[in-house]
C-alpha cells in the first residue's frame, strides 16, 4: 500500500509517500481502505518528535483518525461487516496511522457513519467530533445558560458551536477574521465577536449582559483570561489537554481538563449528536495522500477554519 510516512522527526518535508505492506489483522480489528483522513496539530507536533515517546518505530505512519470502507474484519468482530462504510479515531496506532491506503483498527474505536456525512466529512471530524462533543458533555450544559466557545472556528470549536447549541443553550463564539464571522454565521452561529479586538470586553457583556455560565476553551492566552472574568460565580471552564497557555485557576470557578475518549460508546453518542445537531464540517482545505507534507505545512498556518482533510484514492 501507498503511506504518507516519516524516517526521522523533522519540518513538514520528512514527510513522504513510501511502499509498506498492509498492516496484519488482529481478531478484534478492522482493516479498512481509507478514504478520507484528518490531519491536525498533534499530527505535526508528532511529525516533529514534540509528542515522541521514546519507542516509534520508524517508517512511521501518521494519522489519528479518518473514514473509509470496511475491507476485512477480524474473526472476533461481529458488528461490523466488510463494505460498510465507517469512520474511526485510534491515537498513536501502533499499527500505522491513517495516512495510508489501509489502515488497521481495534473495532471499538470504530464505527457506521451518520448518513448526514460524506466519507471526507466523517474522515475530517471523527477526533475532532469527539474532543467537541465531550467538552460540550462535560460542561453540562441547560438551556437557560450562556456558554463561550473560544477558538471558534477551528477544527474542534467549529463542531463544538453546533453541539453546544444542540443543548438549548444560548451560544456565543469567537472570531478573529471576516471569514470566520461568515463561516460561523453560516453553521447558525448568531452571537460572534472577536475576542482581541480592543472593545471585546464590551462585546461580550453586550452579548451576555448576566454574565458567562461556562467557557469551552480551545486556544488560551491572555484574550481568554479576560472572558474568563465574565464567568458567574460557580461557573465552569473547559478545555482539551494541550491548549496552550492552560487557564488561570481561579476561586468558585470549576476547570476541566479532557481527552477525547475514544470507544463504541463515544462514537454512538456522536452519531446521535451529528444527527440532532445537523452537522456541517467545514473544511479548510484538502490534498491527495501525495502531497501531506502540503497538508502538514497548511496546518501550521493560522486562522484555519475547519480542517485539513487527505482524499485517499
């Protein structure tokens, strides 16, 4: 099969198309040919050795999570049968990455895609789906409340806006670009406003004049801290692992830090979730397996809206 692979950590340029064989199945696996792969910030942080673990093996394939059809399951696996279509989230495979034309998975961390998805959408939003979805689960959110999601328009916060207002609660988000204003307004995101602009302050207590319920926090830094004061006493603030500057603890405020968990259970709550919430996955912007090294060099640019997606021939 055809691998967007890396011999050595290094910039987006180490990343090459190499010959490897099909990864072996397991009894509790899938192997499926991929058609649609997400590429992200871990991904390039992994590409560079910051996320090494001391024990890759080199050529290694990149890639968390994507969506494909199923091509064989293993002798164990009863649920899933071959040519359905599926998507699937599994960190720091031992068996390769989904940068590849096959990819092997532990059957739990796969699953049926919604059919409100295309295989791109559902190979661009399954570990971003799933880190949305349970940020917005762990802030336990009613429908009398306001909630921020700050870092609106990426990967992750551009899901995490449709799920949160899925929950009846009155959603504002951040935006730094005239695009991202459009593309959140587009997705029904009414209340945008730009988090570093000088009056931002002044826009958010306009837009939530009795104070922020909770805060689901995707970028960190000091605009953050200042929304944070806008919190109610009591409030919650949450955040995946890796967002960079952590929040500022503070008295009566409840932080959270989280990891996408992925699993059966994770990925039926998701489907339930993308069909409630009528889903839309925007896209940054796509490449052939070919040329992820462009992909990766994409990703590190910034003001991204949505993801960078690899189509898999």
């Amino acid at each position: 099969m055809k691998a967007a692979a890396i011999d050595k950590f290094g910039p987006p340029e180490v990343l090459t198309v190499h010959t490897l064989p099909i990864p072996k199945l397991g009894p509790k696996e899938v192997l499926i040919a991929v058609r649609a792969a997400g590429v992200a910030g871990w991904d390039a942080k992994m590409r560079t050795g910051e996320y090494a673990e001391g024990k890759e093996k080199f050529p290694l394939v990149l890639g968390s999570d994507g969506a494909g059809i199923v091509a064989r399951v293993g002798k164990a696996v009863r649920r899933l049968k071959p040519l359905e279509e599926v998507w699937a989230y599994q960190y720091n495979n031992k068996k390769g990455g989904f940068n590849a034309e096959y990819v092997v998975v532990n059957a739990d961390s796969v699953e049926r895609i919604p059919k409100e998805l295309t295989l791109l959408e559902a190979g661009a939003a399954a570990a971003t789906g799933i880190t949305a979805l349970q940020g917005v689960e762990h802030l336990r959110l009613r429908g009398n409340e306001t909630v921020l999601v700050f870092g609106a328009t990426g990967a992750v916060g551009s899901l995490a806006v449709q799920f949160a207002k899925r929950t009846g609660a009155h959603v504002i988000a951040t935006a730094s670009t005239a695009d991202g204003v459009k593309a959140l307004h587009d997705i029904g995101i009414a209340d945008v406003f730009d988090s570093r602009a000088a009056d931002a302050s002044e826009q958010l207590k306009s837009l939530a004049p009795n104070g922020l319920n909770a805060v689901l926090a995707f970028a960190g830094g000091d605009a953050l801290e200042r929304c944070i004061d806008q919190l109610v006493e009591g409030g919650r603030v949450a955040y995946p692992n890796g967002v960079e500057p952590e929040p500022r603890k503070r008295p009566k405020v409840r932080m959270i830090t989280y990891d996408g968990e992925t699993g059966r259970g994770a990925f039926e709550r998701l489907n339930r979730a993308v069909a409630e919430s009528h889903l839309r996955v925007l896209i940054a912007d796509k490449f052939p397996l070919e040329e992820a090294a462009k992909a990766h060099a994409r990703v590190e640019e910034s003001h991204l809206i949505g993801r960078v997606a690899l189509q898999i021939a």
